[in-house]
C-alpha cells in the first residue's frame, strides 16, 4: 500500500498506516526556536520542497526527568510505560512538531471533528509524543482526526525577561502559550487536507494539559480557533502575576550567571533546565508559592488572568466538559517516603505548608467527613480538592460568564497497583478516554476496565461532534448549574450524582483552589 502524503501550506508530508489509520508524526507548525529566536514568539515554519519524511516523532522540548526521585517513584512512573517499555523523548530546541492520525486524507466525505491533545508535566515536562496519547484508536473509534503538539516548555518558553532585556523579548513569559496558538493556527490553514473539518475543533488536556486548556480559553489570540473544550484535573484560574514572574526571570539570570540576552541564548539548554530546576524547587515547582514557570499575564499573550475573578470572555460560547479523578493527590504523595504514617499531631504542620497557612478549617471539616480515615488519607482528599474545588470555580465562572453549557465529570474507577493505596489517581483516565488502555499499566488491569474505556471514550467522542457528551452508553447526563451541581461519576457502575461531597466543597467557601 502505498503510503500517504498530504500537501500543506509549507510542503507535503508523508506518513505511514498504521492502526487502521493514517499517521504523520513530527509535522513542524512552527520554526525552529534555537539561536537568535530563544525567547521569541513562534515564526512559521520554513518551507520544504519535495516531500517531508513525517513517519517519526520529533523532539520534545528541552526538560528535567523524575525517574531516580525513589524507588516507590520510579515504582508510578513504570506504571505509565507501555507494552514496549519506558518511552524515551529525545529533546531539542526544534520543537515545535504535532503528530496526527486521520481515517482518511483522501478528501472524500464529511469533514472530521478534530480533537487537539496538550500533553500534562505541569509548564515544565512532558511530551506529545507519548505512546499513551496515540490517537489512532480514537481516530478509528469516533472518525474523528486526532492531534497531539509538541511545544515550549519550562525558561525556554516562560521566563519573562522583558524587565531584564527589555522590549527584544517582549512575550517571553508567555512564549510556550503563543506557540499552542500557532499550532491551532497550522491545524486551521491545514487540517481540511487530513480529511478534519477546521469549525469544529476541541481542545482537551490533562494535568498541566488542562491548565493549557484553561490557559487557551483566556487568551484572545485563540479565540475562533477552537470551539469545544476539555478539562481534565488542570484548572488554572490564574497565570503568574507579572511581578512573579519577573522576579523567577531574575532569578534564573542570577543563577546562571549572565549579563546579556546574547549570553543567555548561547546557555546550552540543559544548562538552563537544570537552572530552572533549582530556581523553582523542583522538576514541576510548587503549588503556588514561590518561583514558578507558567504563562505570565503580559498583555501579550495573556491579557489578564483566564478564570479570576471572572471567566476571560472569550470562554464564554465555548461547550466545556471538565472534571477530576477522585484521589488526585495519591500519585504524588505515595512516593513521599513515610507520608502513610503521618502523625495526627505533624497533620496541621504538613498541610499548611502544603496546602497553605489557613488549612484548620478544612482539615476540621474532613476530620467531621471521613471520621476512620487516617491523617494521610484526610490530607490526600484535602490536597485532591485543590483540583476538585479549581474545577468547580472554573466551571462557576464560565457558566456566569457565557451561554455555552458545562458537563462535570470524577473519575471515581480505582487501581489495584500498589496493593490499591492509589485509589482513583491523578492521570489514570487518559488511558480511557483514548481508549488505550494497552499503552500503561495504571489501570492494574482490573477486567471491567475495557467497558469502561468505552464508555468515557464514547463520551469524549459524542462531546468532539456536538459540544454534549452524552451517548447509549450512560446515564443522562445533565449539564451543570449551581443549584444542581449534577456530575458524571464514571466507575464499573456510571452514575449521577448532584453535589457530591457537598459538605466538603462547602468548606471551601472563599478559597479558590486549582493550579497556581
């Protein structure tokens, strides 16, 4: 079979078949972004002639690992390799790339909803070349065009240097944000001739792949450019205050030892994320303290904060489904060594340096809530409400701010991996909703899960087409309010549920929780 090749606005690409599919993978959207345009908007990419090999990913950005954190870490981060083993990204500067599966390019029939995936690893990590984000089953499920994107991560796409260089890097802080803007501008001018149809475009992420989503809603540049949009366990109300931002910029500068923007631009980029990582503490950074890399609001790519105190207007006519997982918190704290034990007497300490100085309230009311849970259980629900509680805020804002609806998920399905301590964590649902379940081990297996995958893929599916994800294969589902609260709990058995944990949410009255 010969193998196909489709024509874009900078030059054809060929790709192969595979999984009853058409794939091309490393497709530039975007210049390269070394040298000179370190720090600089996105420029388009540069044309090709003859045809472009685009059978294989391309880098990711430049970036820290977590394996080596411990061995109970690098016990979770085993659980997200694949059949073939861990995936290794290789990484460069040249990485402005999208991966895409498509049914059919041949130009025939209805034009696809096209479903745009932003990879999690908060601002810093990550990669759409993942194998647990192949789209071709999806693809193949929903006849929809599936995309992944690659884009700037970390200081090289959001340390705000205007205040130390001046008006050359103006949008700096920003950089990483403006370059998903370009890619959704590159699936605009070209997705028709992979067979997707560009009026009917969601975005969807999780983690910091949600912050993305939640980032793209509040920017103006994108609006028109998408026009459904998911959330999955990212709200992020906020971006970082300019004044954060600059001092994380220089911070970096200090570190490094630089006088120059030319100076800074000859550091090799490992030199600058190792940098980065002690700046903020970490290989993601915190929550919300501190130094950190995030879309700064500039008035350039970010006019002012997505979702506080008010939703960005251009979210407004946007269909959103949003949601968490019921026990977020578990994929981080399970690799704390000894946080299963903690002491009720140290509970108020750890909680107020992890969750902030004015915990006792909260941690009174779980205490009411979950009275045999132990203190390690009642600060993992606490810390999870963080993303819980942000998503409801998001979700508050949106609907007080536009027409379009919202739809509410928790991913209640628990794992059985390491002997279940994890419950419902942080990122198990990807595998479902791209119906891959095949690519990581984090489901444990249990054999409800393929029914299940179905389920939530249908749903991710049926909301790509028409803004609503309901479909045979659930219950009604109704659309969110603040009266109501109805939310999609999706386990063995799916279900709805008006306000669950209401007590709890409650007591996070005037707290705002999410991301940053």
């Amino acid at each position: 079979m010969t193998e196909p090749v489709v024509k874009t606005a900078a030059g054809a690409v060929r790709g192969v078949f595979a999984g009853g599919v058409e794939v091309f993978k490393g497709v530039p959207y975007g210049a390269p972004t070394g040298g000179e345009r370190r720090f600089r908007p996105p420029e388009p990419p540069e044309p090709w002639a003859g045809e472009l090999d685009c059978r294989r990913v391309g880098p990711a950005c430049p970036q820290p690992g977590l394996v080596g954190s411990g061995p109970v870490a690098d016990q979770i981060a085993t659980l997200f390799a694949g059949p073939d083993g861990p995936f290794v990204d290789t990484q460069g500067e040249d990485c402005l790339t999208l991966n895409l599966w498509t049914p059919s390019s041949d130009g025939s029939g209805t034009p696809r909803p096209v479903m745009v995936w932003f990879h999690g690893g908060a601002w810093t990590m990550g990669s759409g070349n993942s194998p647990m984000y192949d789209g071709a089953a999806l693809a193949r499920r929903g006849d929809v065009v599936v995309v992944t994107v690659n884009h700037r991560l970390g200081a090289l796409g959001y340390l705000a240097l205007d205040e130390v260089f001046g008006p050359e890097v103006a949008g700096s802080g920003s950089a990483g944000a403006l370059d998903m803007v370009a890619a959704l501008e590159w699936v605009r001018d070209n997705i028709g001739a992979f067979g997707g149809d560009p009026g009917n475009v969601t975005v969807f992420g999780e983690s910091g792949g949600g912050a993305k989503v939640s980032v793209l809603l509040g920017m103006p540049a994108a609006e028109g450019l998408f026009h459904r949009a998911v959330v999955q366990s990212g709200p992020m109300l906020r971006g970082i205050d300019p004044e954060r931002a600059a001092a994380t910029a220089r911070a970096v500068v200090k570190a490094l030892g630089v006088s120059t923007l030319a100076e800074l631009r000859e550091v090799p980029a490992g030199r600058l994320v190792e940098v980065q990582t002690q700046v903020i503490g970490g290989p993601l950074g915190g929550f919300a303290s501190g130094h950190a890399l995030a879309p700064a609001v500039d008035g350039i790519g970010l006019p002012a904060h997505p979702f506080d105190p008010v939703a960005a207007p251009g979210a407004g006519p946007v269909p959103l489904l949003i949601g968490t997982t019921r026990d977020e918190m578990t994929l981080f704290t399970a690799a704390i060594p000894g946080f299963s034990l903690l002491a009720e007497g140290a509970l108020p300490t750890v909680a107020a340096a992890m969750n902030g100085a004015d915990s006792d309230v909260l941690l009174d009311t779980y205490a009411r809530t979950r009275p045999g849970a132990s203190p390690a259980e009642r600060l993992n629900a606490l810390m999870t409400d963080r993303f819980r509680v942000g998503s409801i805020r998001l979700a508050e804002r949106k609907l007080a701010g536009g027409s379009a609806p919202v739809f509410m998920y928790r991913f209640d399905f628990t794992t059985p991996v390491l002997d279940g301590r994890l419950g419902a964590p942080h990122a198990i649902e990807i595998a479902f909703c791209f119906d891959n379940l095949g690519q990581t081990r984090l489901h444990g297996g249990r054999p409800e899960a393929p029914a299940l995958a179905e389920r939530v893929s249908e749903a991710w599916l049926a909301f790509a087409r028409s803004g609503d994800p309901n479909h045979p294969g659930l219950p009604a589902w109704p659309a969110y309010d603040t009266v109501r609260r109805a939310t999609m709990l999706f386990d063995v058995d799916c279900r709805v549920a008006d306000d669950p944990d209401g007590e709890e949410r409650r007591a996070w009255d005037g707290r705002v929780g999410g991301l940053y």
